[in-house]
C-alpha cells in the first residue's frame, strides 16, 4: 500500500472528543474499557474483510445470488449469516469494465463494518475523503489503479443510514475456481474500491 497521508490524531478533534467519550462512559460506571477493547478486538481480527470476501466469491460463483445481491445487499449479505451494527443498510454496487466504484464517507468515516471489519486509517483522512470525490481518477491512481479513460467512476458516500460494499470484477484467469479459493483472493481494498483484484 502505497497510500499514506501524515496523521496528526492528537489534533483530530474528533479522536479527542472520542477518547472523552471513553472516559465519560467508563467514569460513570456504564461501560468497561475492556468491554470496549472486546468490541474493537472483534471488528478487527474476527470480523475483518474476510466477511465481504465470503460474499464476493459467492456472487462470482452463484449469478442467482449475485442478482439478489445487486438488488437488496441487506438481505443478500444476511443469508451468509452476516450482519449487525453499521451493516443495517448495505447497497452492493458492482464494478464492470464500463463503471467502477469507490467508496468514501465525507462527512466521518461511515464504513460497512459486518462485512469489511474496521476501515483502514487512509479512509478516515480529510484528505482522501475530499480528493477521493473531486479527483478520484488521481486518488486511484496514487493507489496504484489506473483506469481507462472509457471507464466511468462513480463515487458512493456512505452515511449513517447506507453503507456499500464494491463487488470487485473477478479477474478472468480464476475460471473454475472454487468459492474458497476465491474469497483467498479478495481483498479489502479491492471491496472499498481502491484497488482490483488481480490473479
Ligand atoms: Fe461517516
């Protein structure tokens, strides 16, 4: 990953107030930094892109469930047993030769956490949360993505009501590949947008 911007969380107010936050809930005897921990540990490790993975090999192995996918991701995801807090609402958008998708919260950083597991800190900068909308041709490209000039880039803000998952384009020369097989190759970058999958 070659996209990396300074942080400065000593001077995000929002990591501030956060911490704050934290003090208030366990000052006051409402909740436990270790259940906090628990929380935090298992959207990272347990959770993870694995999840999105899952799905993603079975809509390029199953055109049924990529159809159901396409037209209600809630429902579709749930199937897999997958599904819970900040997944409420999911929208899939796929990604073809003809359009790619990318995702980004504008406003915070709004991120499909049942199926992606924690965003990445890149996707919680100003920086790319800004760039990503007026130039996201550059951005990709900084991520090491160029496209087609023939191919239209729609970027998707994500908001505390919807949030998206990419379906990448499964690459061609995994024909006969299983779904096991498949999911190895699918990476969290590739489902945010940033990135394709290649094999
Ligand atoms: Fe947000």
């Amino acid at each position: 990953m070659t996209h990396e911007h300074e942080h400065e969380h000593e001077h995000d107010p929002r990591a501030i107030r956060t911490e704050a936050l934290e003090r208030l809930l366990v000052d006051q005897g409402l909740i436990t930094s270790a259940a906090i921990d628990t929380i935090i540990e298992r959207y990272e490790t347990d959770v993870g892109p694995l999840n999105g993975a899952r799905v993603v090999a079975k809509a390029w192995t199953d055109p049924e469930y990529r159809a159901r996918l396409l037209a209600d991701g809630t429902t579709a995801i749930a199937e897999l047993g997958i599904g819970g807090p900040q997944g409420e609402k999911m929208v899939v958008v796929e990604n073809t030769p003809a359009v790619h998708n990318v995702i980004v919260c504008t406003l915070c950083s709004c991120y499909p956490w049942p199926v992606l597991g924690l965003p990445p800190a890149w996707y919680k900068d100003p920086a790319y949360r800004s760039r990503v909308v007026r130039e996201p041709r550059k951005v990709l490209s900084e991520f090491g993505l160029t496209l087609d000039d023939n191919t239209e880039v729609r970027v998707w803000d994500s908001s505390a009501e919807i949030r998206y998952l990419v379906l990448p384009e499964r690459p061609a020369s995994t024909t006969g590949a299983d779904e096991r097989t498949l999911a190895e190759l699918v990476t969290r970058d590739a489902m945010i947008g940033v990135a394709r999958i290649d094999a």
